[in-house]
C-alpha cells in the first residue's frame, strides 16, 4: 500500500527505480523482492496497476488526447500505450473513453 501511494503521488517519469524504493524503505532488494512476492505482486506490476488506474481517470475526466495521456503516463510511443491499454481492459483506449461517456450521458431509469 505504502508503495502505491508513492507512485501515485508522482509524475511516472519521476517513479524511483525498484533499487531506490528499496532505499527509501530501509530494506534490502531481496527483502521487498521477498515481502512483494508474499503479497503476490511485483514492483512492475504495481507500476502498472498505478499507470491503469492513473490512465482510467485522464480518460474518464479529462479531454487530453490519448497521445497526451500516454506521454504523462511515460509511454515513448502512443501504440506501446494502446497495447498495454488493451492488455489491461480488453478494449482500446478511445473505446474504453466512449463507452464510459455514453453510460455517464444515459438518464437513469426507475425500474
């Protein structure tokens, strides 16, 4: 939890490297290599699971580009963000904005 919460206070281009977060946490690599492992996670799989959900919100509450997205979230290539967009949802991420902006634009229905 402690390592999420870092990563989302920060801009991904500034994310510490896993050597650095060790540092930060007074702990040796195969230590939080070890305490991750037992949480059945890694430190690349909480980056991306803060880069998805950091991804979600621009896409659902802003109107940046999916390029502009990609780059803040510290994609090289906007088709490296889609592919991983993808893997994540199982939608691309123009699909994912439209489909979540025609269920917000829909009126409720008494039923």
């Amino acid at each position: 939890a402690y390592i999420r919460q870092r990563l989302r206070e920060r801009s991904p281009e500034t994310w510490p490297s896993f050597e650095t977060c060790a540092e930060e946490l007074g702990l040796s690599l195969s230590t939080l290599r070890r305490r991750l492992r037992g949480e059945g996670t890694s430190y690349r799989a909480l980056k991306d699971h803060v880069r998805r959900d950091m991804a979600l919100h621009q896409l659902t509450q802003t109107r940046r580009s999916v390029a502009d997205i990609a780059t803040q979230l510290g994609f090289a290539e906007a088709s490296a963000f889609h592919r991983a967009f993808r893997q994540w949802t199982g939608v691309s991420p123009g699909d994912y904005r439209a489909a979540t902006r025609a269920t917000l634009a829909k009126p409720e229905q008494d039923g």
